[in-house]
C-alpha cells in the first residue's frame, strides 16, 4: 500500500491567515484530491490534570479520558 499524502496546507502559518481560508483550501483538498478515501481525523491533548484523545470516522466518535 502507498501512503499518499498532501502538504499544501503546510504552506500556511496559522498565526498569520484566517482559519477560514485555512479551512476552505482543506475541504478543496478533500473534495478533489481525496473523493473516495474514507475521513479520519484525530486529536490528542495532555495537560496536567491527565491526556484525552479523540477519533472521528463518519458519525462514529470514540473519546477517552486518563486521569
């Protein structure tokens, strides 16, 4: 299997532009690049009080918290 990636978004910084315009070349990139692919999309977030992280595919969320 080839791993096929696109990094135009790196271009942007994000201190700099609108997450607007960030997000509009993101549903571009989407649409016409990946048509067919299923979405897949992840967080993760630690802080001192413990770590969470978030997966997202089509109406399934999974979220778990430790404490």
């Amino acid at each position: 299997m080839q791993l096929k990636l696109n990094t135009k978004l790196l271009s942007f910084n994000k201190h700099e532009i609108d997450h607007k315009i960030i997000i509009s070349h993101f549903i571009i990139i989407i649409q016409f690049n990946f048509p067919n692919h299923a979405q897949i999309y992840t967080d993760v977030s630690k802080s001192d009080q413990g770590i969470g992280f978030a997966i997202i595919c089509n109406q399934t969320v999974i979220k778990h918290i430790y404490f």
